[in-house]
C-alpha cells in the first residue's frame, strides 16, 4: 500500500468504517510508515480538539432574547 | 443480544419526541426545554458559517421561531435536532446571501474537487499540545485556524466532525453528493491538522 492509498482511506478509518480485511493492510502499512502514523494521529487530535473546545460562545443575553421572541410569537396564538 | 437491543430502541423514543408532543400541544415551557438543549449549537454552526456574530444571533433566533411556527410540519420519523439544523443551516445561507448582495452563494464556492494530497508537514505534535496554551489562547487558534478554511469545507466539517451528523444527513442537509461531502471532510481535516501544526508541532529541546 501507497502513502496516496493509506490517505484515500484516511477517514474510513478515523470513522472507523473499513472492513477487518483493510484495517489489517492500513495497519501494515502504518507500521513501516511514520509520516502516515504522524498524519493519522495528528488529524484524530484535530477533531478530537474541535470537538471538545467551545470556540463560540453563546453571547450573553441571546437565550432570553429568544425567550421573549418565543412568547410574544406565542400570545398571537400558540 | 442485538435483537433486544434493538427492539429496545424501537420502544424507546428519543427524549425530544414527548417535548414535541408537548408543545404541539400548547405546552411552551416544552419548548423552552428544546431551545436550552440546543442553543449552543445552533448558535455554533451558524457563526461557523455566517462567520459574524450578528448574523449568528439573528440566525439562531430565526431557527427557533421558524421552527416553533412550523412544527406540525415536522414529521417524528426524523429527529428533532437534524431537523432543527437543517433549518439554521439555510438560514444561515440566506443571512449570507443577504451579505453579499448579487453575488450567487453556494456551498461549492472555493472548493477545489481533487483528492487530498499527502501532506506535506511531516512534524508529530506535542503530547496534549493543547496544554501550551491558556483556554482564550487556545479557543484564538481554534477560531483563527478553522476561519481560514474554504467555506465548502467549513461547514462540511463543522456539521460531520463537530456537530456529530452522518454523511448521508450532511449531504442532504447541503444537497450534496455522498462522494463530495467525504472528499470535503478529507480535505477539510488535512487542511485543519496542517495549519494546527505550527502552533502543536513538537519543538526541538524545550517543550514549549
């Protein structure tokens, strides 16, 4: 298997979506290959990071903007 | 074992399903349940997205209200939460066709289609490169990083990757292809993992 290979697979295997038979070949290849071992623990840090940072907060006050926005809808007939 | 698992899912209904019964109803604090649940997201992908916090507010106020009048339009076979994000997610492309008057926007724009090339930056991170940085610090870098990325890519990432959607709902929700949606998120992860690098990359001698 090809660096272009593995990473053609790349996210089928982040997803964890690849049959036994490639998960087998995408781990041989990742044993003799550091730049795709790199590659592929780096890019699960990438999501794992974006995952589970806030980057947006909800801004303060928003929720009972909304609140108010929701029940004077509601007073014309919920 | 999995055949009680499932029946047992079939018997379960998803918590959101009695909250909607509830509203339709007449019951709002039901959906005042809703909005606290899902606020935070909402809000989330439309400033992804619209990338301005006005828009964002407004965005997210439109998306409930929308879906509040709307809500005997929804069908329960789908799930509250990808049917609430399919409608801020076309808020929000409305909010930036607004914007940007007279120039056609579509989630194809800035993409280049070919397959993602073998990255170039072979540096391994850090071990919890994130601990080098203080939490405003950090969330910067995430914001800066992610901003940079092509619109097509962003909100593909955004929807699969944090958000939690399937492909197949990401794709509808965008009309998209199955194909187009995993290319995005390929490109979209390299490109992400390759920009994070320069702040996460392993430095020689000192940790930091």
């Amino acid at each position: 298997m090809t660096c272009t290979e593995f990473l053609a697979l790349l996210d089928d295997l982040i997803d964890d979506s690849v049959t036994p038979e490639v998960r087998a070949q995408l781990q041989q290849h990742l044993h003799g290959c550091e730049h795709c071992e790199v590659t592929l623990n780096t890019t699960r840090k990438t999501i794992e990071i974006y995952r589970s940072h806030e980057i947006y907060d909800l801004p303060p006050g928003l929720r009972e903007r909304l609140h108010a926005a929701i029940m004077a809808r509601c007073k014309k007939g919920c | 074992m999995s055949t009680i698992q499932t029946i047992a899912g079939e018997l379960e209904p998803h918590p959101d399903v009695a909250l909607v019964e509830r509203v339709r109803a007449g019951d709002v604090t039901a959906y005042d349940a809703l909005v606290r649940k899902y606020d935070r997201q909402i809000f989330r992908i439309a400033q992804h997205i619209t990338q301005n916090r006005e828009d964002a507010e407004d965005v997210m106020q439109d998306a409930f209200l929308k879906a509040y009048e709307k809500l005997d339009q929804f069908q329960g076979n789908s799930k509250f939460y990808t049917w609430l994000v399919r409608i801020a997610v076309n808020e929000s492309l409305m909010r930036l066709r607004k914007r940007r008057t007279g120039k056609m926007i579509s989630i194809d724009e800035d993409v280049e289609t070919e397959e993602g090339s073998v990255p170039r930056d072979l540096a391994d991170w850090a071990p919890d490169p994130e601990q080098n940085y203080n939490q405003s610090e950090l969330a910067e870098i995430l914001r800066k990083t992610i901003q940079g990325l092509p619109q097509g890519f962003r909100v593909v990432f955004v929807l699969r990757d944090v958000e939690g959607l399937s492909t197949e709902e990401t794709a509808d929700m965008l009309s998209l292809s199955i194909p187009a949606v995993k290319s995005r998120l390929l490109r979209a992860r390299l490109q992400l993992r390759e920009r994070l690098s320069r702040y996460f990359r392993r430095k020689k001698g000192a940790e930091k």
